[in-house]
C-alpha cells in the first residue's frame, strides 16, 4: 500500500499528491466523501522553473528552480521544489504561461512579494490580472531604466492624492525592484505601479473603467467642493481619503441596474442641518448627470461636510 499525501486546496474538499495510479476513496468530513483516481502530473513544461500540471480536471501553475528541468509532459511533478503555486482563472492561467515563457522567474516571483503586501494594505479583493499585468510592467519598467528610456506619468500627483493606499504599495514595490534588480528607478514610478492595482480592484466585477475618466470625475468633483464653498480641500487628511474610498464605490454603484428610491427621513434632517453640503451634493449630481436616490444623496451630504467643515 503506497503512502498519500494531501493538502487541502479548496472549499470543496481536498487534493492528493501521488506516485502511481490507484483508486482510493477516503472520509474528508463526516458528511463527504471524495474518490481520486489521479497523480500530479506535468501537463506543459513552461521552461526550466515552471510547468503547468494537472490533478484530475484542474490546472496549476508550479514554480520553483529546476522544477522543470529535463522533465517532459505526462511526467511526475517534483512537489519538492515547489516555491510558488498559482491556481488563477482559466483565461489568467493561459496569459501567465505565456508570459513565463518569456519572462525571468525572478520578476514572477517579485510580483507575487508586492502582491502579496498589496493584500494587507487595501481592502478590496484584486482580480487575477494583477499577477501578469504587475509582473509584465515590472520586466518592462526594468528592461527600459537599463536602455536609459523613462516615461512621465501625466496622473502622478492625482493617483498619490486620491489613491493613497495604493500609492505607498507602489512606494514599497519601487524599493523592492531597486534592491533585487540593482536599478534606481525614480519614485514617480510608484504611480504606474499603484494603477495597476486600482485597475485590478475595478475587474472584479467583469467591467473595466478608464482609469483617466475615473481619476478625472474625483478631480472635478474635488473642485466643484472647493468652488462651490469657497474652501481649500486638504487632500492629505483622513475625511478626504474616506470621501475618495465613497466616490470609487459610488461610481461603480451608479453603473448598475438603477435602483429604487425607497426614501430615507434622515435626509430631511440632514438638508436642513448641512444646507451648504447638501447643495453641493445636488451640484454633484448633476455634473454626474444622475438623480441620486435618498440613501446616496445622505451619503455623500455627510461626506462632503465632513470636508468642508474644517
């Protein structure tokens, strides 16, 4: 009898790792049972640290030195020298091979590293594009710094205002990229990276949303507060970061199915006690051209007294 070994890889159960075929049934819970009739089995070899396998119906991408030097499709995977997996959506796990045929597996891996910072530092769930997008600008943002070329971003001081999380992940990448690469890439480049994280956030849901318009509606929404209340809105303070956060929710929001003004009392009182924010949020409104139900117009009333109340 061969001795197994398993892993837990998802919500649906578990996952053997094997030598040999055999057929074994086994309890996982009390009320679940799973039968496995497979072996993890090299199904592409990517290049010398990567290949693609394969339990059953499901892929992997496995990386780690050496994992597929002079292996061969239909081999057994060395889960030894396993140092990364990736289990990402099919369309995601095809563009990844591509481009781990022509990309070093150190920027792969340095990609995940910010990634993997990222995830502690924002609090929206990234789609899976994050890891070739990152991965692809990282290779190319080096590969251009050594031939001398550099690019200004036209959205720097936008995206390091309305974006600031998402900023100082960049901050931290450039760091990381400067240190393992041996290169000085300037911290403007922070900004590049930081929008590559904020586009990640807007696939979640299956739409992407230029970031120039987005960035463009916080903007002039920003100046329609300063001009209509005659203030200087401070861009660095907390209540401006949460009115950012709102805004991006909002906008997405504002995409979908219209929905229902149920009413709320709440703004009744607001309108009278925040006169000025709320006339400012009927001046959003309109540049928006959108008829903002209750809830929405409280919302962003509150949000915007919160700004000019300073």
């Amino acid at each position: 009898m061969k001795l197994i070994k398993w892993v837990v890889t998802d919500h649906a159960g578990y996952t053997l790792k094997c030598t040999g075929e055999y057929r074994v049934r086994f309890k996982v819970w009390p009320f679940f049972r799973k039968e496995v009739n497979s072996c993890v089995e090299i199904r592409k070899v990517l290049n010398n640290n990567s290949v693609l396998v394969g339990e059953g119906t499901k892929d992997y991408i496995w990386i780690g030195t050496g994992i597929g030097y002079k292996r061969k499709p239909g081999q057994e995977a060395d889960e030894k020298k396993i140092d990364r997996v990736f289990v990402l959506q099919k369309k995601s796990s095809e563009r990844l091979m591509d481009l781990l045929q022509d990309i070093p597996m150190a920027y792969v891996i340095l990609a995940d590293e910010i990634i993997k910072y990222a995830k502690t530092e924002i609090s929206y769930e990234l789609s899976d594009a994050i890891y070739i997008s990152l991965t692809d600008h990282i290779f190319n943002m080096i590969r251009l710094e050594k031939e001398g070329l550099t690019f200004t971003n036209q959205l720097f001081w936008e995206v390091r205002k309305f974006y600031r999380k998402e900023f100082s992940v960049g901050e931290m990448a450039i760091q990381l990229i400067n240190a393992k690469f041996d290169v000085t890439l300037d911290m403007t480049e922070a900004a590049n990276i930081a929008m590559h994280f904020i586009n990640a956030e807007l696939n979640t849901d299956g739409h992407v949303e230029n970031i120039n318009e987005l960035t463009r509606k916080i903007k002039d929404i920003t100046e329609i507060i300063r001009m209509r209340n005659q203030i200087e809105v401070d861009g660095e303070s907390l209540d401006f970061e949460r009115f950012v956060t709102h805004l991006r929710f909002f906008f997405k929001r504002l995409e979908k199915v219209e929905v229902k003004n149920k009413g709320n009392p709440l703004l009744v009182y607001a309108i009278d006690k925040y006169p000025a924010a709320y006339e400012t949020t009927v001046l959003i409104g309109k540049y928006l051209k959108k008829e903002l139900v209750d809830d929405e117009q409280l919302y962003l009333t509150l949000h915007v007294q919160k700004l000019i109340e300073k």
